[in-house]
C-alpha cells in the first residue's frame, strides 16, 4: 500500500481487557491465546499425516518467499505451484 505501518507495543492482557469491555473478548483470546495445532484427533479418526515434517514446510515455504520477492514489493499472490 506503501504507507509504512505504525507499529508499537501493547500489551495483551490490557487488549484483551479493552476486547472484553468491547463486547469482543472473545475474539481477542482467540488472538492473543496460543497459535499452536493438535492434529492428534484428525491422525487418529481418519488417519491423516501431513505430507511433510514442519521443518521441511517452513523451509520450502522460506524459499518459496524468497524466490518471489517477498518484501520487495514484487510479490505475486498467483505464483503459487509449490503448494500443488
């Protein structure tokens, strides 16, 4: 968009209060809450494994982003054949 972001700290436990008051808090522990995924009940109802190891993923996905120019204002949402 080219308008450099406004970043600065917050801390989560006075958003996650704001969020509350506002009727979202919710959403905002959501948010704040742990990013992490058990995949242990889909492995075992249906037997699913991811094709590859987290490792191997973010390593592609890193290079994949680099080879796109990702950062550089030149990243094109359509190249996308490694997810294929």
């Amino acid at each position: 968009l080219g308008v450099a972001p406004r970043l600065f700290a917050f801390p989560p436990r006075l958003l996650e209060l704001a969020a509350r008051a506002a009727g979202r808090g919710q959403e905002a522990r959501r948010l704040l809450g742990s990013l992490e995924v058990d995949s242990a009940l889909i492995r075992r109802e249906l037997g699913w494994a991811p094709r590859h190891a987290l490792e191997e993923g973010l390593a592609e996905t890193a290079r994949w982003f680099r080879a796109a120019g990702a950062g550089s204002g030149s990243f094109d949402r359509a190249e996308t054949t490694w997810l294929e």
